[in-house]
C-alpha cells in the first residue's frame, strides 16, 4: 500500500490530534481518519477511485481546525 497524502490538524496531545490520509493499492483507494496519534482510533473507507477517496478527506477536513497537508515521501526505488 502506498500511502499518497496524509493531514494533520495541526494539535499536539493524544485527545486532540487528528489525522487523515489517502493511501492506494492497485485500483483501491483508502482513507484512514484518525483520532488520538499514532496509539488512537482509526476509522478506514474503501473507494474505486480517487475521486472519490478526494471527496471523503474533503469532508472529513471541513470543521474549526486548522488542517495541513504534510509532505509524504516518495516510495524507495
């Protein structure tokens, strides 16, 4: 699985941080929201394509927080 983009809210602490992230697999799409870093909760989506993965990380960012995209490493060659 390679994971394509990843969000933060930008908050420090277990109970406020928050991540989403957009991972592929062949022609799946998944996206992971995250609650509590890297020992939190995770709820994952399944999609065919990437469109549609977009338009879920689109809704899971809209709120009061603050989100930005970290960079994501390109895979090792």
């Amino acid at each position: 699985m390679e994971q394509r983009k990843h969000w933060w809210n930008g908050r420090w602490g277990r109970v406020a941080r928050k991540d989403v992230y957009l991972r592929t697999s062949g022609d799946q799409w998944y996206v992971e929201q995250r609650a509590g870093g890297s020992d939190g909760v995770s709820h994952f989506f399944e999609y065919d394509s990437e469109e549609a993965a977009l338009d879920m990380v689109r809704a899971l960012l809209v709120g009061p927080d603050e989100w930005r995209e970290l960079s994501v490493r390109p895979p090792a060659r």
